[in-house]
C-alpha cells in the first residue's frame, strides 16, 4: 500500500512540476501576440524590444548560478525562490504603468524563471531510475510543446476579450497551485555539493550585452550611430565581454567554459544554435506585430498564426530522428537550414497587401526548418563528447541559443526603430500634424485611437511600420542563410570524435 501511495505522490510532484514548467514554456509566445496591444496602452515603441531582451539576458545570466545554489541548498528551496520571484514579476508586470516599469518587472520575471527549467528537469532525474527517466522527462518535455502551440492563442484570447494584463496573471493561480503541491508532496534528501559560483563572470555577462543592446536600440533614435553615447555603450559592451572571456579562462567553475569554442564542431554547433536563437526571437518578436499593425488581424488570429511555428518545430524535431540516423547530423541540419532560407525568403515577400494564410504558412515552414536543425545539432554534439562533457556542451549550447535571441532582438528593434525614426522624421505635410514627434506614432497602426484619423495618416503610419518590419524579414533571411553556411563546418561523420575533445 505504501508504494501506491509513494507512486502516487511521486507523480502528483511531476505534474506540479510541469505545471510550474508551464510558466516559463508559455511566457515568450503569450506575451508576443499580446506585446501590440501593450503597446498601444502604455506607450513606448521604441523600448518593446526591452521586454523580450530584458527577461531573456537575466534568464540566462542566473541559469548557472541557481544550477550551483541547487546542488549546494538543495533543488525544492532553490525552486521556491526561484518560482516565487517568477510570480512576483508577473504580479507586478500586470501592474505596469508604463513601458519601463513592463522592463523592469520583465528582468525580476526573468531572474526567477533562470531556477525553473534547469531545476524541474533536475528533480525529475533526482525522483526517478534511469528507466523511468526518459518516460518522466517526456511529460516534461510535451509542456514546451502544449504551450508553445496554446500561448499564443491563449494571449490573443485574453487580449481580445479580456485584458492583456491576463497574460501575466494567469501565471499567479497556476504557479500557486504547483508550489502548493510541491510543498506537500515533494520531499528531498539534500546531498550537498559545494561550488564555486561565478559571479562575477554573471555581472560582466550582463553588464556587456546589456550595454550593446542599449546601444542597439539607442542607435539612430536618441543619439547618432557615430556619436559618443554610440561608442560608449557598444565599445563598452564589446569590451566588458573580451574580459568576460578572459575572466572565464580563469574561472574555476566558469558560466561559460571557453573550451566549448575550441574545437570546429562546438564551435559550428554553438554558432548554429545562436543563430537559431536570433531566427526564433525575430519572428515571435515581431510577426504579431506584423500581423496586427500591418494587416490588421485580430490578437486571436495573430496567435494562431505565430502557434504555426510552434507546430512545426515539434513535428520537424521528432521526425528528425529518422533523418539524422538515414543522412547523419551534417546533412540534417543543413535541410533545417534551407527550409529555413526558404521560410525567410517567404517572409521577404511579404507586404500590406499579403493574406494571413500564406503568413501562417511561413511560420510553419520557419518552425520545421528549427526543428530540424536544433534537433540534430543537440543530438551531435551531445554524441560526440565523453560522458562528463555531455552535461557542459548541452548547456552552453543552450545558453548561446539564449544570447541568440538576446543579442538578436536587439538588432531587430534596431532595424525597425532607425527606419520609423528616418520615416516619422519628414511626413508628407498634409501627415505631419496627426503625427506624435516621436516612434510612438507606430502604435497609430495598432488600433485603439485611430479611428478618427484621416485615411492618409493611417496609410503613411501602415507603411512606415510594414517598411521597418520588412527590414526584420530580411534580417531573418540573411541570419538563415548564415546558419546554413556555419553549419556546413560541421562534420560529415561524428564517428570516432569522442577522442578528440
């Protein structure tokens, strides 16, 4: 009867811990759909990039840190705080006034949900045996898959009919009920491990991208390209990173260990997954807003057109199983990356005019191209390395995925901000009294006050924002077409290669 129980309970602690997985897997993709409307209510067009990039480079610059924290104090205390900071950003981003108190509750958002993943897929390795493992760590794996197909239209949905302040509350009953859960059923005997956690590599990580993305975003709007802020934050950030480097070389337990960039296939593979990354964050990023400014489709339908992505990645990704043991790793991702230039070359033809039909498809395609080459560069580079590298390789893989979409976000709110600023800058005359002197004349095409203006504003307005985002598209297609390239550096054959790293 005991073991019933025992059973019982073990699996009541995997669906809390799906469901707490389920707050940080649902995050990006409910938050973009909802981000054109938040900007139309807050304001601040020229800072939205932030609420991605802010959550993304805390995210990563505390993964590590709660890894060590975990093995030192154990995997539930390190969870709690973790989780509970998550909700306390939620709270308060659902509470934002504005579009810096949205950022900056956005990074406390991101500094809690660093303890979620790594920790919940820990746990399961703690709680279960090596044969029950792959079964629990697949429940744990459909959640990214579930809500990377539902968050988008979750946002939608609440936005349309509710509030898009939902899309950050709904976190609190859902957490809540997993913590509680948690509380009563997951037990744990702490075998403590002590580390050397590497702070300061984490703050000279996030000082430095955090300087070049002000220095992204800032570009062209604030001050000039060549001006001295330019070259104080992007030559301070470039700078601050050639030390994070150096730093790293000498750390004992680095966040980064730079021997994961000192071999051609982790170099490729590590390059490819960045890649990915910017790809990823650039359509959830802006298709929404491209959808919804542009073409003037509704939230509902703008998330299920971004959900398209999220279909075909897990398609893509679980049929690549097949392709990579039939044509090998190499030849796997490298069809990832040209469905993914195809995707990208799609999106360049996009226009105003375009129909959210062929949109949608796109995404689709974009998704199965990632899923195809995320998958085999994983699965390479975890085949190719001994067993105590395994650990190390898969998770600075992850982590330039994570800088990807940091660093990427950037250099598409970059693109899309110089390119309103230059347009907003000299409007026809019969425009220019209808518009704010500021980006915030973007958020004319989202709706909401627009009504009463005149026909040509709007056009001028719709155009200005399809011409930005079109630079986006393009920037999509050339990153495509860069990840092909790098990825043909790797090897034709990961036979015998254990030995070399």
């Amino acid at each position: 009867m005991s073991e019933v129980v025992e059973a019982r309970s073990r699996m009541l602690v995997v669906v809390a811990l799906m469901l707490t997985l389920a707050l940080t897997a649902m995050d990006s993709t409910i938050i973009a759909t909802a981000i054109p409307t938040i900007v139309r209510d807050l304001g601040g067009f020229s800072l939205f990039p932030w609420v991605f990039s802010i959550y993304l480079l805390t995210q990563a610059a505390m993964t590590p840190i709660y890894g060590k924290l975990a093995d030192q104090f154990g995997r539930k205390p390190i969870l709690f705080v973790g989780a509970l900071i998550f909700l306390l950003g939620s709270a308060l981003s659902g509470a934002s006034w504005n579009m810096v108190t949205l950022i900056i509750f956005r990074g406390l958002q991101g500094i809690g949900a660093a303890a979620i993943q790594p920790i919940t897929m820990t746990l399961a390795g703690d709680l279960f045996s090596i044969e029950e493992r792959a079964k629990m760590q697949g429940y744990l794996s459909s959640v990214w898959g579930l809500s990377a197909i539902i968050g988008p239209a979750i946002g939608g949905f609440f936005v349309q009919y509710a509030s898009w302040r939902w899309v950050f509350y709904i976190n609190i009953p859902i957490g809540a009920a997993a913590l509680i859960a948690l509380s009563i059923f997951l037990k744990e005997q702490v075998a403590r491990h002590p580390h050397k956690i590497d702070y300061v590599g984490s703050s000279l990580l996030i000082a430095s991208i955090g300087l070049m993305i002000t220095g992204l975003l800032e570009g062209g709007v604030k001050w000039a390209w060549a001006s001295a802020a330019s070259v104080a934050t992007l030559g301070g950030g470039a700078a601050l990173l050639v030390l994070f480097f150096v730093i790293e070389r000498r750390a004992k337990e680095p966040v980064l260990p730079v021997w994961v960039f000192s071999k051609r296939v982790l170099l490729a593979a590590n390059l490819a997954s960045l890649g990915i990354g910017v790809l990823t964050i650039g359509l959830s990023s802006y298709f929404p807003t491209f959808l919804q400014g542009v073409l003037h489709q509704t939230p509902l339908a703008a998330g299920f057109a971004l959900a398209a992505m999220s279909i075909g990645w897990p398609l893509a990704s679980a049929f690549s199983g097949r392709l990579y043991l039939k044509m090998g790793f190499r030849s796997t991702a490298l069809l990832g990356a040209i469905v993914s230039v195809l995707a990208g070359a799609g999106f360049v033809t996009l226009g105003v005019h375009s129909t959210i039909g062929i949109a949608a498809f796109f995404s689709f395609l974009t998704g199965v191209g990632l899923g195809l080459g995320s998958t085999s560069v994983v699965v390479l580079i975890q085949s190719i390395v001994p067993w105590n590298r395994r650990g190390v390789v898969t998770g600075s893989n992850m982590f330039t995925r994570q800088l990807g979409s940091t660093l990427g976000v950037a250099v598409y709110g970059s693109l899309v901000n110089a390119t309103l600023a230059r347009a907003f800058l000299h409007p026809p005359a019969g425009v220019a009294a209808h518009l704010p002197h500021s980006l915030n004349a973007a958020s004319l095409a989202l709706g909401g006050v627009s009504n009463h203006l005149p026909q040509a504003v709007l056009r001028f307005v719709d155009n200005a924002l399809a011409s930005g985002i079109h630079r986006v598209f393009v920037g999509i297609l050339v990153v495509a077409v860069l990840t092909f390239l790098v990825e043909w550096l790797l090897p034709k054959k990961a036979e015998n290669m254990e030995s070399t790293l």
